[in-house]
C-alpha cells in the first residue's frame, strides 16, 4: 500500500509537469511528409514535433508518449527511446524555435522532399480551457489519449477527420489511376512513335485560274500589231559559223605581198633576185668540224644592232629557215596566223625588203628551202597543206593537202628534194613524191607514237629517220615502211612531252631532244639499228607557257657538237651549248634583244644566227 500510495501521489504531480510542460510548449509542431512523397519512398514515414521539456532532461533519456512507442505498422514507424530510424522526433523550445525552424528547411532542401509543416491544434486561451487545471481534468485528459491511441491502431484515430478522409481520397485516386493502367499505354504510344515514319508534306501547286488577268506586256514583245491583228512570223534564218581559219582553196596562189599596195618594180626586183639566187649560190659540199676553241672566238664576234632587227611577221614566229646564199642575207619566217615573211637584209631601209605572204590559214611550223634548188621555199602548216614557193614564177604552188588531218612536220628523204616524209599531229607519217600529179601521197604508215611533232631524216643514212612523239622517240627504216610499221629503236627517257628531236647535222652520230621537263638530252645514235644511250642532260628551262612558242633545241649545221636553244633567262638571251651539257656561248643583245627568242636557226655556211620572238620580230646576229 505504501508503493501504491507512493506512486498514487506521484500520479498528481507528473500529470501536473506534463501540464505545464504542453502550456511551455504549446507552439511546438510536427512535420510528415505527404502521400506522394511517402510512394516514392516506398514507406510512409513521420515526423512527430510533440511537446517535451529540456528543465528534467538527462543524458541518456528521451522520453515518448506510449502510444508512439506502441505503433508498428506499414504506414508508422516505431520511436524508441535512444533511436530515430525513420520516425525523426524534434523538440522545439519557445527560444530556439526559429533556428529548428531554419535548420528544418534546409534539412529538406537537401533531400529534395517538401516537407508540409501543420500546427497542432491548441486549446482556446478562455479561462475556463486554459485555467489552471485540476486532478480530474488532468486525469481525464490522460484517458482521452489512451482511448485514441487505442482506437487508431485500427482506424487511424490519432488523425483528424480531415487528414483520414485526405488519405482516404488519395488511396481511392491511386486505385483509379491503377485501374486505368496508365504505364502500358504510355510504353504502346512510344513504340508508336518510333516506328511512325513522319508524313510527307507536299507543296500543292496553285491552280491557274482561266480567267485570270497576267502582267502586261507590251504588243512589240507579243508580235501583235497595235490593231490586234498578229504580225506574220518572219522567216527563220539558219545561223551562220565563221571559221576564225578558212580553208584557202586548193590549187596554186598567186604570190601577192600582203604589205605592198601595188607591184611596182621593186618587187618584181626582189623576185628576180631571190630567183637567181641559185645561179650565184655556192654550196658548201665539203664541211669541216672547226675546233671549239675557234668556234667560240667566231661566235664571240656576232653582234646584234638596231638594223638587224625587223619585224617581218604580223604574229609570232613559228619556224625560220636561211637562204644558203653565201652573198646575201636572205631570211624566211613562218607564223603563228599563216603567213610567210622574206627579209633581205641588203635592203636600206630595212622596211623596204620585207615581203609578207598568205599562202596558209594556220601557223607554218615547217620552212625549208629545197636542196636542189633554193628558189624554191617549201612551207608546211597546221592546215593540212604543203606548199611550194617558187620565186621565178610568182606562185605558191600545192605539193600536198589532207583536210581531214593536220601537219606538224616534214624533211626531205632524198638529197634532190623530190621526196618528202611528212608527220601528222594523229601519229601518221606520209610519204609524198613531188613527181608525181595531184596532191595525194604515195605511203601512209601508222606509226607507234600517239602525235607527231618533229620529222628528221638521217643526214648520211637517209634511209632512217626520227620522230618525236608525246613522250617517246623513234626511229623508222624508210625502206620498210608498212601501214602499221615498228620502230627499229624506242627512246622511252622522257617524263613528259617532247618538242623536237634532230640528228647532228655532218654524222648524224648525235640526237638531241627537248622536252617539257626542262631538260635537253642528248642521246648517242651511232649505232641507229640498236639501242641509243644517254650521253647527257642539260639543266635548261623550256616552259614557255601559253603565248611563246615551244623551244626547240637545233644544231649549228657548221658545228657537229653544238646546239642552239632560247632561254627564259634574264636578261634575254639564246644559249649555245656543247654535246657534253657545258655552255658553250650566250648571246645578248641589251635593249636589240629584250624579248624571248623562241625558234632559232643558225646560217648553213656563215656565222649568221637569227632568232624569231612572239610579236612577229626576227633578230640577227652577224659577224
């Protein structure tokens, strides 16, 4: 009885603590978390702010109402006195409320869960709630707490009716939205969109409409008369093509200087002395190799001066050739736009012995006089034609035409001039008999080089002859020409495209070639029927470009070992050189010669060296 009566009395006293305890606490709050917050959790967890006192407070101790520590279920978690595993309890004094209150807020943030914070509800402050209770109130007090602990284990009653009927609706809306199994249309309407090609959106056209009113246009453009009438459609003209090149006629022209008004005398004098040049020709049969030493000191006294520089074609020269006359200076020049010029040198004014001609309409690459008789100035062109100047006629009469395919070449295959090998820019070469009638070849051979460019015949053995391809050099035997007819020799060295190739003028024991590489080789062709080996190769720049006729490197027919070649060089010059790659002699001419001297040829007998530029000027350098 006396524990009984000891615990009786301090029943009064405790519940009077807690009493005041609640009235020192009465702002305290608890915090729980909402049902959407609780799903993605997988729990419903709590949070309790219950009214508690730090005056009594011990180490050690935590104290919790019995019905907290008596709920163990799915939604609530269980608070035990020294652990708070998912049901966190906080207490909050009237002097510290506002710093839980900051703590609380940014504990949340940090969790990323909104956190709904409710005031519990207090008594009213009338006197009659909030006086100063009795035993019996506080007794009843305590009974009404145990019965709702009691009775919401099964039913929620520790909750109000309006947080019961809150989780009632968010359980009925969770069951509803189950029910219409949102998830699986969500996943159907994704594969949907995947495999759902996007549509194609065509521009329609806008209709016409019949009557509709266009632009105006003006009754000129219309072809209507201002009466409305419509003007007759004028006749349709075919288009008429001019050739930039015509065609001459076939058959012989008349040999008419272009640059002459009228033939006076002095023409018809000019023409009787490049006709009687033959009489007073005197051919050097017996030709001798001077030493270089002497040679140098002959070239070493060729000077170039205002007289000997005269423009003699209206374009650029393309071939030069010299009159073997040994008692004037005769010089014949080709060009670029088919005309043949003649320059007498003798002539004073210098003007007054140029005679320019018309007897092709494409660039003469080919001028040589025939060695049987200098009268005549045979002239080959890109035309298809091979003329003949005779000077003691007045004509240019044809030896040789072929429309359907250009020339690039020829030389004489025997030493009377009767007969000529001409090369073709397709790979042909012909073989032309001036004897016989008509303007048609004799042999038509197919040769292994896809172009021609240069045709020479051997100066001894004239039954071989040379030609200068793409890139490739052959040598043919005339005597065994075929329509398909294989080089008895094949020179494959060069990389790119060659421009000429010539035999040593005396021997023929030497080639030279140009090529695009900006090399000068020279082979040894001592032996024709084998092979050629290389003897040497000279450093020399031969890219001309667009508007400069291509180089050509050509012997001096006096000197055995020694050609002649342009140069790009400045200041401008043409260069000799020897067999073995070494310079031999440059020739400058300052302000006589300030432009490049493409085509060169060297006199046959005299020290007499003239060169032919891109304007139509031909340059002489003489002793």
């Amino acid at each position: 009885m006396s524990g009984a009566g000891a615990a009786a009395e301090k029943a009064p006293s405790r519940q009077r603590a807690q009493v005041n305890e609640y009235k020192e606490n009465r702002n305290s709050a608890y915090i729980s978390l909402t049902p959407i917050e609780s799903a993605i959790l997988g729990k419903t967890p709590k949070v309790y702010l219950t009214p508690y006192s730090l005056n009594n407070y011990q180490l050690g101790q935590f104290k919790c109402p019995k019905s907290l520590l008596e709920k163990n279920s799915k939604n609530e978690v269980a608070c035990k006195k020294t652990e708070i595993k998912e049901t966190c309890k906080v207490v909050l004094t009237p002097s510290k409320i506002k710093a839980v209150s900051s703590k609380t807020e940014s504990a949340v943030q940090k969790t990323s869960f909104s956190i709904r914070m409710e005031t519990d509800k207090l008594p009213s402050k009338t006197p009659s709630a909030v006086g100063t209770p009795s035993d019996d109130v506080e007794s009843s007090q305590d009974g009404e707490s145990d019965e709702e602990d009691t009775a919401g284990l099964d039913d929620f009653s520790g909750l109000s009716s309006y947080e019961r009927k809150r989780l009632k609706n968010i359980s009925e809306n969770a069951n509803f939205f189950a029910s219409l199994h949102l998830s699986e249309s969500a996943a159907r309407l994704r594969e949907m969109i995947k495999t759902r090609k996007p549509p194609e959106f065509k521009r329609k056209k806008p209709k016409k409409k019949e009557n509709e009113i266009g632009c105006r246009r003006s009754m000129r453009l219309l072809k209507v008369d201002p009466s409305g009438i419509p003007l007759p459609a004028a006749p349709e003209q075919p288009p008429v093509e001019e050739d930039e090149n015509p065609l001459l006629p076939p058959g012989p022209l008349e040999m008419t200087p272009e640059n002459r008004e009228d033939s006076n005398g002095l023409f018809k004098e000019f023409l009787l002395t490049w006709a009687e040049m033959d009489k007073s020709s005197s051919k050097n049969n017996e030709k001798t190799l001077s030493g270089i030493k002497s040679y140098k000191a002959y070239l070493n006294g060729m000077a170039i001066n205002e007289d000997t520089v005269c423009k003699v074609t209206q374009g650029a020269v393309c071939s030069m050739a010299f009159h073997p006359s040994e008692t004037r200076i005769l010089v014949a020049a080709g060009a670029k736009s088919g005309q043949v010029g003649l320059w007498d040198l003798s002539r004073c004014p210098k003007e007054d012995g140029v005679y320019l001609f018309h007897p092709h309409s494409q660039p003469v690459s080919c001028l040589y006089f025939s060695p049987a008789n200098p009268a005549h100035l045979l002239s080959l062109s890109y035309d298809g034609t091979l003329r003949c100047g005779d000077f003691s006629r007045a004509v240019f009469e044809e030896v040789y035409r072929n429309e359907s395919s250009g020339f690039s070449s020829f030389d004489f295959l025997a030493e009377d001039g009767c007969t000529l090998l001409v090369g073709h820019w397709d790979g042909s070469v012909s073989l032309v008999d001036r004897r016989t009638p008509g303007t048609s070849y004799e042999k038509l051979i197919n040769s292994s080089s896809r172009k021609i460019r240069t045709v020479h015949v051997h100066p001894v053995q004239r039954q071989y002859f040379i030609t200068a391809g793409l890139s490739d050099v052959h040598i043919y035997d005339a005597r065994n020409l075929k329509p398909k007819s294989r080089p008895l020799v094949a020179v494959m060295e060069h990389p790119k495209s060659i421009a000429s190739a010539y035999f040593s003028p005396l021997t023929g024991s030497r080639v030279v070639t140009t090529c695009a590489d900006c090399k000068l080789r020279v082979f040894d062709s001592s032996s024709v029927c084998s092979r050629m080996p290389l003897l040497s190769t000279v450093r020399h720049n031969t890219i001309t470009g667009r508007w400069l006729t291509r180089f050509q490197a050509v012997w001096d027919p006096k000197q055995e070992d020694c050609f002649i070649v342009g140069s790009m060089a400045h200041p401008r010059r043409v260069e000799v050189f020897h067999e073995t790659g070494k310079s031999v002699h440059s020739f400058f001419g300052g302000e006589c010669l300030a432009s490049v001297c493409s085509i060169n040829a060297m006199h046959p007998t005299r020290y007499i060296l003239a060169g032919g530029n891109s304007s139509g000027k031909v340059h002489v350098f003489m002793d």
